[in-house]
C-alpha cells in the first residue's frame, strides 16, 4: 500500500493537487466567511450543513473546469523541460499566481457580496463591461494598490512554503512515462465534459433559505454561467400557459374604465386610453439613485437625512405603497418609460432591440414635447444612451455638457447640483422656445464612493451611505428652490421617484421589504397634496401620470393609472434577473422561477415579515399571465420567433 501511495506521489499529474487543495479549502473559508457575515438571516441546521457541501461539490465542479489547461501542460511537456530548474520556477510562480488570484477573487466577492448579498450573477458580468466606471468607483471606495500588494506577498510567501515541502520536491523530480501521463490525463478531461452535460446549475438542490442558496454556489463558475445564459427564453424556463388564455386573461389584468381593446388589434395588451381635459405642463421627472423609501421622514425615517424631500411631501401628493420592478438602475429605467413587467434576463434598455416597444417618448412626442433625457456620468454605461436615443429622447450627459459645468465629479458621474444646473438651463432655453418639455433627470451622488462637494452638510464626503443620501437631499432641495423662481415653474409638474432600493438582499428571492420606495408630485396649484397608498409598482407611474395630464392616448402599457385603481384591487410587479413575482392585494406573493417552478409567500408589510406558503396561489395564473405576455410581447417586436 505505501509503495503504491508513493508511486502516486510521484506520478507528474500528482501535481494537480498542489493546485486543485488551494482552491478547495479558498472556497470553504470564502464559504464560512459568507456565511458567518449574514449569520443573523441565514436558517440553521442541517440545510447549512447541506449548503457548505453543496458549495465543495460546485467548488470541485469549477475546478475541472479552472485546472484543465494545467491538466493538458503536464500531460504535453516534454520530460527533460519539466524536469529542469526553469520550470521549477516556473511551477513556483504559477501557484503563486493561482494564490494571488484566489485571494483577489474571494476579496472580489466579499465585496460584491456586500453591495448585492449574493455571489457573482449578472450584475458582475455587466460591470466586466463597463471596466472604467467599475474600476474608478473601487479606486475611490477602497485601498486598492495596498491590497494588490499585500495579496502579492501573501501570494509569494503561500508559493515558497509550499515549494519547500518534501512532497513538492520530489514531484518536481519525476519521471513519468508519456503512456502513464496519458493514460491519467485523459478521464481526467472528461471530467469538465460530464459536469457540463450533467450538472445544470438550476438542476442542483434547492435551499428555502436565499442566503443559504448563494453560499452554496461558486462565484466564478456563477460568472461565467451568467455570462453564457444572459438571456432567460421565457417558455422555455419559466411556467406557462396556452397563448389564447395569456392574451385574454391580460387584457383583464390591464383593463381600466375608459380603456378599449380594438377587436384587430396588433397584440392583446393595445388599447385606447381615453382622457379627459387635456393640459400641457411640463415634466421634470427626477429618478434618484437608490432611494428606499426607509430614509425618508415622510416614510417613518427618524434620522433626518432627508429634510427637503420631507418638506415637499407635504406639499405633494405622496405615493406610499409603491415598488420598484428590479434592483438595478436599467430596470428602475425600463419600468418608468416602458410601463412592461421586469422580464427574465437583461433589462430592455440593455438589448439590442430596446425601441421596439411603444414608450413615456413615444406619447410625449405624440403631443408636442422634446423628451430629455439627463445623466451625471458617461450615458455608455448600461446602453443608456442608446435606449433614450432610440425613444426620442435627447441626450445630456458628461459627454454633451461642456467641462465648465461640472464643479464635482467622482467616477459614477458629476454632483446631482451640476446635473441639476444642466436641467435649470435646458429648461430655461425650452421656455424661450415655448417648447413643453419633458426631462428624464438620473442621478447619481447617492451611489459608493458616496463623495460629494464639501461643506454642504454635516455629515462628510466619503464617508458612507447616509452622507450621500443627506446630500442628495440637499441638492433636491437647492433644485427647487431655484425652479421656484423661474417663470416655468406654475407649469410644471415634478415627480420624484426612486430607481430601486439601497439594498436588495435577503432571505427569499424576492423579499418585500426591499423593494419599497418613495415617489412624490409636487405641483403648487395644479396637483393636490394628499396620500395615495394603493399597492403599486414603477410600471404604474407613466399611466398615472398621463392620467394627471388627462390625456387620450394608445398604449400597450401594462401599468394602471392609479387614480382608477380601487385601493383593493392594488398589485406590484417585482423581480430580479431570474426570480419575478406578483405580490396582490392581500399581500400574498407568487414568485416564478427559472426550471418551471413556483413558489407563494405571505407578506406583512407592518413587520416585512415573509414566510413560505403552503397553498397553491390563486394569483399563479395572474402572474403567468403578466410576464408571459411582456416577454411575448417583446419577441414578437424585436423579430423573434413568436410563441
């Protein structure tokens, strides 16, 4: 047996070891670490137990993957290259190497997992693309260089250890025939291709617990999993139903009073909207960078970050029931000018085919308006720019506005006072022109590194979120003591939203909780102020809004206007980029998830508490209905094929 255990040792793809051992034990610490940082929200017993070996098995799996070009080397270099004091150094640095990376990629996710309390998904892929924004913002949130560094010399100081050990050396001297080093190789190279054809990640076991569901996971092999499936082929993943029943139970869900269905319409959800007495105010609508509702007073926030918009709340009429549609800024985007449900995958404004669908653009132009469309930073990131582009809007961003406009910037853009001073002047030229218009104001001071101008509160630039929500106040509030005093402000309606919460994580999928924002309009004269706390969604605030205005419109909307909407007959559409949901009147939630599956979930909305639900929800069939026809809705549009 010893002599058999020593002719391993001494086989050269014993060597993999050296490597695969690092990166086990990396993923368990990593694991534990997660683990021990959500501890209070994850469920304990045996479903952890189960979680942290799922995460060895998911760890291993990526590892065939990871380890495969090193498998292939040992196999192909010849015997007196290996076997020489070059490659000796060489096989010392490539496991240094390999603990630099480990150590850099499980920093990565202790981040990443602290902005979004998950493992590496779509969001990382999205940021990949964007590298100079990303790569700014970590620059100015966090001790980089010292880190590379410090991770550098951890890394150098694991490699030589290891390179002393007896083992080591005397792998480092073997002398294994080409037919042995072949004969191991080759089943170890299937391994990579029986993971891929048998273990699907939405195939693995499932937790109840979200927390528990991520820490079992592997970050890497997550990435690339996202990056390969950045589209969800609805039909082909999600619970569906004949087309016939879809198209008519939706036009039930969207129905309204003074909406009719044209019998030849060009798809279920057309429809006339018929309005009242038509005016032409202008917009301004303002979409604050991660707004939850909690920060405000007006919401039952007692720190006094938000002092301004406290202010003008009870001076607007105040919408305390509404929820974003996603937890990313396209998606807060998608919903406020598309009026469509979060569809599985990538947001609308980041496809390719995102002027296919009628828009807020598509109305405002129809009535005479030049929609705006104003960003702090670069209008690349995240397809912005096209999107708006593509809907009629004209674009503003650091790109169009003259450098001499700008007294702060960070890396995610100008200060939301520079941003506002480029609306002021655009308005002002509007006015001049007797041109309504309509902005569509995103900003960004209320994002990490959370730098902002100096001296503008008490609270100082850097110093973490409450900062930058306090300062986004601030600028909301020098905003509009400013438009007070311009002649367009009699005629102008403002509507202050959020593009998603500060934070998205928790137990379950899709938790509640995190999805409540503040959305208030502030007319003097024109709006009443007042409280509407019908349960609603972003979807929503484009049909409201026209209905404000009273206007006659086609729509293909799926949102409601929600002066017509019965307090009891209110619903909110939420999702991320897999998970979608329908959360009802009743609070009950019906989630659907890729592989065909659902899951219901009673909400309390007084303690955001969210448990399981054991009855079949009788909202399933609304909620097929709503997502299979926006995602139906869109491929027909965009040219694919129709289902």
């Amino acid at each position: 047996m010893q002599v058999r255990l020593e002719t391993i040792r001494r086989h050269r793809l014993f060597g993999l070891l050296y490597f695969l051992v690092p990166l086990l034990v990396t993923g368990l610490l990593l694991r534990i670490a997660l683990l021990l940082r959500s501890w209070p929200d994850v469920s304990h017993g045996w479903s952890l137990v189960a979680s942290l070996l799922l995460g060895v098995l998911t760890d291993t799996v990526y590892a065939s993957y990871a380890l495969l070009p090193l498998a292939i080397y040992l196999m192909l270099v010849p015997q007196p290259v290996f076997r020489s004091a070059l490659h000796r150094v060489f096989m010392v640095l490539a496991i240094a190497f390999e603990l630099w990376l480990l150590v850099f990629t499980s920093a990565s996710e202790w981040i990443f997992w602290d902005e979004f309390g998950v493992r590496f998904n779509f969001i990382a892929v999205d940021y990949l693309v964007y590298t100079q924004e990303v790569i700014d913002n970590i620059l100015e949130s966090y001790p980089v260089y010292p880190l590379l560094l410090a991770f550098a010399i951890a890394a150098i100081v694991g490699a030589l250890l290891l390179a002393s050990m007896p083992w080591f050396r005397r792998w480092q001297a073997t002398s294994t025939p080409w037919r042995s080093r072949f004969a191991a190789g080759l089943p170890l190279l299937l391994v990579p291709l029986l993971a891929t054809a048998f273990v699907e990640a939405r195939d693995l076991p499932r937790f109840e617990n979200r927390y528990l569901q991520e820490i079992s996971r592997n970050g890497p092999y997550s990435f690339f999993a996202a990056f390969r499936n950045n589209e969800l082929e609805y039909h082909d993943f999600y619970l569906d139903m004949p087309e016939q029943l879809a198209s008519q139970r939706i036009q039930d869900l969207i129905a309204q009073e003074s909406n009719s269905f044209p019998v030849a319409a060009v798809a279920p959800e057309y429809r006339h909207v018929l309005g009242g007495n038509e005016r032409r105010y202008n917009v301004i609508q303002i979409v604050v960078e991660s707004l939850s509702a909690d920060f405000l007073g007006s919401y039952g926030n007692a720190d006094g970050l938000t002092p301004n918009l406290d202010a003008l709340a009870a001076d607007s009429l105040l919408f305390t029931n509404l929820m974003a549609t996603g937890t990313r800024t396209v998606r807060g985007m998608e919903s406020l000018t598309l009026s469509v449900p979060p569809t599985p995958g990538r947001s609308i404004v980041k496809r390719p085919a995102n002027d296919v669908l009628e828009s807020s653009g598509t109305v405002f132009r129809a009535k005479g308006y030049q929609p705006q469309f104003f960003y702090g930073g670069y209008g690349y990131f995240d397809n912005m720019n096209d999107f708006f582009a593509r809907n009629g809007f004209v674009i503003h961003d650091r790109g169009t506005e003259p450098d001499e406009s700008v007294g702060f910037a960070n890396a995610w853009g100008v200060s939301d006072e520079d941003l506002y001073e480029w609306v002021l002047a655009d308005a002002d030229r509007q006015y001049a022109a007797k041109q309504p218009f309509y902005d569509f104001v995103m900003t960004t001071s209320n994002h990490r590194p959370y730098t902002y101008p100096e001296n503008r509160i008490d609270i100082p630039s850097g110093t973490g979120r409450q900062g930058a929500v306090k300062y986004t106040d601030y600028a909301i509030g020098r905003f509009m003591a400013a438009a007070r005093e311009k002649p367009w402000f009699a005629d102008t309606i403002f509507v202050i939203v959020a593009d998603h919460c500060a934070s998205s994580a928790g137990k379950t999928a899709l938790t509640v909780a995190n999805y409540r924002i503040p959305m208030l309009v502030y007319a003097p004269g024109v709006v009443e102020p007042g409280t509407i706390d019908t349960l609603s969604s972003q979807i929503d605030v484009v049909p409201t809004l026209f209905g404000l205005l009273g206007w006659s419109y086609d729509s293909e909307f799926f949102g409601k206007d929600l002066f017509k909407l019965a307090r009891n007959e209110g619903r909110a559409l939420i999702g991320t980029y897999q998970s979608i949901g329908l959360l009802g009147p009743e609070h009950h939630l019906t989630v659907l998830e890729p592989g065909k599956r659902a899951e219901s979930f009673d909400y309390d909305p007084r303690t955001g508490a969210q448990v399981a639900s054991s009855e079949a929800s009788a909202a399933l069939t609304d909620t097929i209905a709503f997502y299979q026809s926006a995602a139906d809705l869109y491929a027909a549009r965009a040219g694919h094929v129709s289902l």
